[in-house]
C-alpha cells in the first residue's frame, strides 16, 4: 500500500477514532478508488455509527 492510501487511513482513524470496510470488502485496502486520471485517490469508509465517509488524497510523484 502506498503513502497516501496509509496517510489517509490514518487520517480517518485520527477523526472517527474506529473505521470499518464499505459493503462487502473484507479489509481498508480494498477501500480505495483512481480518480481524476489516477492522480488522486478516494478512500470510503464505514464507522461505528454505520455512516459512511470518504477522503480525498493526492498521488504525489
């Protein structure tokens, strides 16, 4: 997993403190998706309180 996807993770864990999968993926790595030409990155997460969240970082190269 690289950098950004790991700041990320823990970025959300800083703020919701717990954070769970989205649907049915089983772990957080599966929990990313490319966007704007692969130079960003979409985190979606879950929390205890079963909303829904997501984060936006930058791929810096």
């Amino acid at each position: 997993m690289n950098k950004t996807k790991l700041e990320l993770i823990r970025e959300a864990r800083k703020t919701y403190k717990q954070i769970y999968p989205c649907g049915a993926r089983s772990s957080l790595a599966e929990c990313f998706t490319a966007a704007d030409n692969g130079r960003k990155v979409v985190f979606w997460f879950n929390t205890s309180d079963n909303n829904t969240h997501v984060l936006i970082g930058e791929i810096n190269s």
